[in-house]
C-alpha cells in the first residue's frame, strides 16, 4: 500500500502569510494617506535668503530666554524669531507677511501664542503656523532654524 503524506504546516502558513501582506499594504497606505500637506508657501512669492543671528548682540538678548521672540530683517516683509523653549534648536522662525498676501503691513506678535495680520485680523500659530481664523487655508510662512554655537541660521527651506 501506498501512503500519501501531504505537509499539513505548509497549509497553515499560507493564511498566515496572505493576513501579514494584507497588513503590511493597509499599515502603508494608512502611513501614505495620513501625511497632510501643509500648503504654507501657495500664495507668497519663493525668495532665497540666509540670515545669521549672533544672540550675543543686545537687539537679540531676548532670544536667550525661553517664550523670548524679536523681529529681524529678511525674508519678504521682515521674520519674527521665538525661542519656544521646546526642541533641538528651540527657536522658530516666521515670515511676517500675512499668509493671504493680502496685507502690505507684516504681521505683529505680542508675545502670545499668535501671529496676526492687521489688516483682516486672521490668526496664526506660533508654534506651527496653522490657521487660527476660521476661513484661511494658509499656514504662515516657517523657516529652518539652525544653531552653531551662539550664532542663529535662519534659511527658507
């Protein structure tokens, strides 16, 4: 008699294989849909720029400090600088014209956790530039921020 012996364990991984290529593929679209595109530099005009900020100097003194922020020139209509205290460097670095590009005034801070546009009063983040004004759709403008010793590099990405 002649026995026919069929590998019962290679049955079973089979399903098991067919599951994890499932959930690899949901787990990669999941991460690929999840990305949001952060649609900051749709209306501004694309400059280059590179600003270097020494915080030894007095104007700058503040920045030392964490919630410490100040203006400097650059960029299309000035940048505002705010150390957060928060991050590896923990400054941030904002253009100050209004996302809209609907303003010839740049944007104020008061110190708060704001940006705003004077001339429609919009309100943005400091912290990620998102909008705080139901209605805009644009971020504000953020720049890279490096540090080399005392010295603050701020760049347009």
């Amino acid at each position: 008699m002649y026995k026919i012996f069929v590998n019962c364990n290679r049955l079973a991984i089979k399903p098991y294989f067919i599951t994890m290529r499932k959930l690899f593929l949901l787990f990669v679209l999941t991460s690929f849909f999840s990305c949001e595109k952060n649609e900051t530099n749709d209306i501004l005009p694309d400059i280059s720029f590179n600003v270097t900020v020494n915080l030894n100097l007095p104007q700058y003194i503040d920045l030392q400090v964490p919630s410490g922020w100040t203006y400097t020139n650059g960029a299309i209509q000035g940048i505002i600088i705010q150390n957060t205290g928060i991050g590896n460097p923990p400054y941030k670095a904002f253009e100050r014209a209004c996302p809209n590009y609907d303003c010839s005034t740049p944007m104020i801070f008061d110190g708060s956790l704001k940006l705003k546009c004077s001339c429609d009063n919009s309100e943005y983040s400091i912290y990620d530039g998102s909008p705080q004004t139901s209605g805009n759709s644009h971020f504000a403008r953020e720049y890279r921020v490096t540090k080399s010793g005392s010295t603050l590099n701020i760049t347009n990405f």
